[in-house]
C-alpha cells in the first residue's frame, strides 16, 4: 500500500470518526468516503479494528515528528537546566504532540469509545502506560543525575502522571 493511500484511508476514517462515532462508521462508509471500493479497502486492511490501530500509530508518529520529539539522550537533555526546566520541557513536548489537530481529533473519538469498543479500550490503556513508563524512566534518569529525590519513586510517579493540577504548578 502506497503511504499516500494509507493517509487518505487513515484520515478519511478519522474525519468519519469525529464526526459520526467509531461505532457508527462502516468499512463501506470508509471506501466510498475515498472513493475505492470496499473489497479494495479490504487490500489494505483486513478490518476496522486493523484500521483504528493503525491509525493511532501512523498519527502518534506523524505528531511526534511535526513536534521534534524523538530518543532522549537525558545527560545532553538535562545540561544546565533545573529540574523545573526539564519538566516544563517534557510537558511542552507532549502537549506539542498531543495538541495537533488530528491528535486531538483521534483522542476524542478513542476516548468517547474507550467504554463500547475494545480496540479503543486498548488503545487508552497502552497510551496510558506508555506515559507512566516514560515518566518512570524520567524521574529514574533525574534521580541518577541527582536533580531529585523521590522517596517513593513509583508513588510520586504515578501522582505525576495522574493528577492533573501539577500543570498549573508548571
């Protein structure tokens, strides 16, 4: 499959998606919005599901490349900077990737789906631990560099992860 099929497919799904529900849009509603047949939209993907998860990693990759973000190097990435700054920094990278309007549009749709369809389920729950693990490794590396001292790493951790008023704190 052509990438430039493979986007038209992916963002027509998700167009159809914000504005209809997950649920309530067909494999055929999908191959007439590109204007393929089904059995051709089938080549591509064997399923919705296929396509959903699909989606949310052609999009994750497409968000992270438009906002730069890519492999930590933490000694380079921690240099001169308090652990304040290297915070406000992670959290701006994230929401630069999270921000973009096709991110935005595919995280409404999974969210508003999270409790009817498994694969959005699904998504949500690896997204989720994605960013616990991501923030582990990061107090680890802020640790190692002695910018901080957590007492009980994973509980301060999760708390970081989960509770949102630590953004206005940022």
């Amino acid at each position: 499959m052509s990438d430039t099929r493979k986007k038209e497919i992916i963002l027509a799904t998700l167009e159809l998606a914000a504005n209809k529900g997950l649920g309530n849009v067909s494999m055929n509603m999908i191959a007439d919005k590109v204007g393929i047949k089904k059995p051709s939209l089938y080549n591509h993907f064997s399923s919705k599901e296929e396509l959903v998860e699909v989606m949310y990693q052609f999009l994750s990759k497409e968000a992270k490349k438009t906002a730069n973000i890519g492999a930590i190097d933490y000694t380079t990435f921690f240099a001169g900077k308090s652990a304040l700054e290297i915070l406000r920094g992670i959290v701006k990278g994230y929401f630069n990737m999270n921000q973009q309007e096709h991110m935005i549009n595919f995280y409404k749709v999974i969210y508003s789906e999270r409790s009817l369809n498994p694969v959005a389920a699904k998504i949500v729950a690896e997204e989720t631990d994605r960013m616990i693990l991501a923030t582990k490794q990061l107090f680890y590396a802020m640790e190692v560099h002695k910018l901080l001292h957590f007492k009980k790493s994973r509980y301060e951790c999760s708390q970081f992860c989960d509770d949102n008023t630590w953004i206005n704190g940022l």
